[in-house]
C-alpha cells in the first residue's frame, strides 16, 4: 500500500509569518539569556518603544575589581582635625555593596520622584533581586510596562507604590494593573 503524503509537518509554501511582521517589526533570533537576568530582558522588551536609555541597566559588578585605598582616619563632619597619612588596607566596594552577585544588578535613575529618600536623577541603584521585597522598602517596579522606583506599601487597604517627593501622587496597584518587582534597592551612588 502505498504511503500518502501527510499535510502536517514540514515546511508548506505561504505557511507561517512573514519575517519582519512580528511584534518588533524585523526579523528575531533565538539568544542564550543567564536566567537571573531573564526579568530585565523581558521587561526591556516588553517596554520598547518606552524603553530606558540604553546605559540605564549594568549587570552586577565583576568580583574582579580594582581595590581603593582606605585610610584609617576618619573625616569629621563636624570641626575638622588634623588627617594622619596612615593606610589602613584596601576596600573593595563589592564587599561593601553586593551581597548576592548572581541576583545584583545595577541602575540609573531618571526624574526625581524619590528626591526625599535621597535618590537624585542620574544616581546608581544597586538593586538585589534575591530579597523580599517587604511593605516599606524602595523596589524597582514595573507597572503596565513601565519601569519606575518606588517605596513599596502593602497592608490590608492595598498595595501602593509611593513616591518620596510630595509633587508626585502615589500610584495604587489595582486588580487588572500588571506589577513586576524586579528587586529592593539596597545602596545608592550618588554624584556630588
């Protein structure tokens, strides 16, 4: 008995999407992508169009740094006193600020909406996606999309995200708003 041809499988002419036609309008390519980083691409691409510039997101910072030096005096705030010259060792800043290299990532902000919590437009955040993110802390969200920081707020009237600048409304997540805490921020870099 002879075998008849299937019409499942295999290429078929006019079948499938036109390259270029898809939801970015050009032809994709499959990518590696380290899982920890998963939510920032996804939420780089699902924002595009209203995607942060592109120095906005750093991965975490490389366990092969160069060391500063700390010296063992300390700087008054108050009436200054003589410095010594006394080197105390070398501090490198990852010790200090990464607690959770696989789940850190850094970024910049834009707009100044958390000016009272200290965090002006331009600093650097360090962000630790492996901590909870608890009523109280600054998480960076993303809502509808959108990329933003914010103080999270979580009791039994709701969830908010609360701006640290009285120019801003807070925003109340709603049931039907999509909110993705990609992380709690646990430093900031500021430039005087």
């Amino acid at each position: 008995m002879a075998k008849t041809p299937s019409s499942r499988g295999g290429s078929r002419p006019g079948a499938g999407r036109t390259p270029g036609t898809g939801a970015y309008g050009e032809p994709t390519q499959p990518i590696r992508v380290p899982v920890s980083l998963l939510p920032i691409v996804r939420a780089w691409l699902s924002a595009r169009g209203k995607a942060p510039p592109r120095d906005a997101l750093y991965p975490a910072p490389s366990r092969a740094t160069r060391p500063l030096p700390l010296f063992s005096s300390r700087v008054a705030a108050g009436f200054p006193s003589p410095a010594d010259d006394h080197l105390e060792d070398h501090l490198d800043l990852n010790e200090h600020l990464v607690r959770h290299p696989a789940a850190t990532f850094l970024v910049r902000v834009q707009g100044d909406s958390m000016t009272g919590a200290g965090i002006q437009h331009g600093d650097l955040l360090v962000v630790d996606r492996s901590l909870e993110p608890k009523s109280g802390t600054i998480v960076i969200a993303v809502v509808n999309g959108e990329l933003t920081v914010k103080r999270l707020k979580v009791d039994s009237g709701g969830v908010w995200l609360v701006p640290e600048n009285p120019n801003y409304p807070r925003l109340e997540i709603r049931e039907g708003m999509d909110l993705t805490i990609w992380g709690v921020v646990v430093h900031v870099v500021h430039s005087l």
